[in-house]
C-alpha cells in the first residue's frame, strides 16, 4: 500500500494544514508560522499556499518531505518513554514527545501535524489509557512499529488503592501509570530497544550497549528504593492523584490517593472525611502533590490536618519545577521525598 500512500499523502498535507489554521500555519516550504486569529482571507490564502504545495509534490512524483537526517523517527508519547528512547539511542535517531513539556497528559488533544508524525514514525512508544485522544490516533495511524508499554507488564486495577476510578479514562479500567517502578521501565527499555534495532539493524550493537548502560542505572535505582525504604516509621502515603500504586506495590507501601488516576477528579465530601480519618490514624505528616497540578482540595486537607505538603512527581513531563534534570533524578527526589514523609532511617 505504499503507492496509495504516495497519493494520499499530499491530500493529507492539505488536511493537516487547514485543520491547523487554528493554532497557525506550520513553517513549510517559506510559509512563515503566524499566530493564531487569522482573518478568513488570510485562511482562504493559506488554503491556495497548501494546495499549490500539494499539487507541486504530485508533479514532482514526490510524495512527502524524506525524513529531514535520515535518521529512525521515534515517537514517544510522554516524556518517560521519551527518556527512553534517547537513553538507547542517542543521537542516532531523532525522538519527538507528543505531550509538551509542563503539560498534564490526561486530556490531552493531539493537533494535526503530530498525527501525521504518528503515521510516518519508525517506532511509537505509549501507555494506552493515560491519554484517550493518543490512543485513538495511535490506533487510526497504524505506525510501522508501535510498543504499547502496558501489554508489556501485568496491570493493576486503577481502582486497587482505593481511590475512585475516573471516568476520564474513557472506561480504562487499568492503571496506566505502569513507568513509576523502575522494574517495568526495564522491561519496556529493552521492548524499545529491541523495537529500534530491528527498524535500523546498522545501529543494533550500539542500542545493545546503551540498553545495557540503562538497565544497569534503573537496577541501582531500584535497589536504592529497596533499602531506602526498608525500617521507615510509616508505610503509606497520601498523594492528590493516584499514580503511584505501581511504585507502593513493587516497595510494599499503601498509597493513599485523593482523587482518582486522572488528578482532576474532584473528590466528594465523603471521600475527603474517609482520607481525613485514615491519614489521623496513620500518623501521616505529608500531602504530596505532583509538579504540574496542584488542586486547591489538597491544600484544603493539609491545613485542615495540619500537615505538610510536598511533591510526589508522576513523570508525566518535565517542566521548570521538575525535581531534576531526567527520570532516574526524579525518581530519586521522590525516593527522597518519600523517605522524609515516613520517616525512613
Ligand atoms: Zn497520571
């Protein structure tokens, strides 16, 4: 289906670009990214700029743009398998994040150009049921290559800590936040690994080296969580989402989370007095929040009990309040952060 793809793809181009009206036109062939508000007339304008492009790639029997470097394009849903990739690949492919930096990935919309990116990927890396729009488009693009993290792992139930299952999952009923123990990261490193060697064989042995640099740093965080967390006052810990439940499993701790897997689940009443009572009786001393959202209810609870609050950061992307630079130094502030709560040797 190769040629139909040729055919289409400059028809999809012009899709792409009246649909991106909206956010302002992508740069391309001379035509200046713009802000957004465009008047129609500019739009009608751009429209005829589009269409022109697609019927000079027609008659140059020129499908698309060839990859800019040559190199295997690697997309990565948020930025955990982002981290990823780059670990095992280096600078020998080039690995795009479809959920920005300092974005919350829950409801997150694709815009048109990352769609088109979807399709033409060597390799896709996501978690289905963090994002329904990412796993709709993933699904519709069909990429050459697709690691979905969560077949990968046995799942938990997102409602196994208790907390309500949201409904902003679409339905999901697994916790998708598999990449907060380092143990399933392993797992999916070398998925991606494995992925990327088969798309460019000429690069294996490198890949090979770099998953094994990788694995050895996620097996020492690992075993820092392991005593880190050995001889602690406390064992559970209440976070505003619940998006720790895979990391509470693998280092025996019980996570208490206010709202459901998606941090904008607004608690009830009832389940804001079951929390209060529960963490009184627990002697816990800390509400985690996460980096990129921190609800008013949360700061409500900690005044209210009298405790402090802190971060606990999902990895969901990194942003400027990010607790380091990459996920083994994130991970580690939340081992830090964790130790601290529960009093912890
Ligand atoms: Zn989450």
């Amino acid at each position: 289906m190769r040629d139909a793809g040729l055919i289409f793809r400059p028809f999809l181009l012009i899709m792409v670009l009246m649909f991106k009206t909206r956010r302002g036109f992508p740069s391309l062939g001379g035509v200046a990214a713009e802000p957004t508000g465009w008047s129609s007339a500019k739009r009608r304008g751009g429209l005829a700029v589009a269409l022109a492009l697609a019927l000079a790639f027609l008659g140059a029997g020129c499908a698309a743009p060839p990859p800019q470097d040559g190199k295997p394009q690697i997309v990565a849903a948020m930025y955990p398998f982002a981290f990823l990739a780059g670990s095992i690949t280096g600078d020998r492919a080039d690995v795009t994040t479809l959920v920005p930096p300092g974005t919350e990935p829950h409801d997150y919309e694709l815009t048109p150009h990352q769609i088109a990116q979807l399709k033409d990927a060597t390799l896709v890396v996501y978690q289905k049921g963090v994002d329904a729009a990412i796993d709709t488009a993933v699904a519709q693009s069909a990429p050459a290559r697709v690691v979905e993290t969560g077949s990968l792992v046995q799942l938990l139930l997102a409602s196994s800590d208790g907390a309500d299952t949201g409904e902003a999952t679409g339905g999901y009923a697994d916790d998708p936040h598999t990449w907060l123990d380092p143990n399933n990261m392993m797992v999916f490193a070398e998925a991606v690994a494995e992925a990327i060697s088969a798309a460019d064989p000429a690069n294996a042995a490198a890949y090979q080296a770099n998953l094994a640099t990788l694995t050895a740093q996620l097996t020492s965080l690992d075993a820092s969580y392991r005593s880190g967390l050995t001889g602690c006052q406390r064992t559970s810990f209440l976070t505003t989402h619940a998006a720790f439940g895979y990391l509470a499993k693998q280092y025996g701790l019980q996570q208490l989370a206010i709202a459901g897997v998606t941090p904008e689940d607004e608690p009830s009443p009832k389940r804001l007095a079951e929390i209060a009572a529960t963490a009184r009786s627990l002697g816990l001393t800390t509400v985690f929040f996460e980096t990129l959202i921190s609800p008013d209810y949360a700061n409500t609870l900690a005044t209210d009990l009298g405790l402090r609050t802190d971060v606990l950061d999902p990895i969901e992307g990194l942003s400027a309040a990010s607790r380091g630079a990459d996920y083994l130094q994130i991970m580690a502030s939340n081992l830090e952060a964790l130790r601290q709560a529960n009093g912890c040797g």
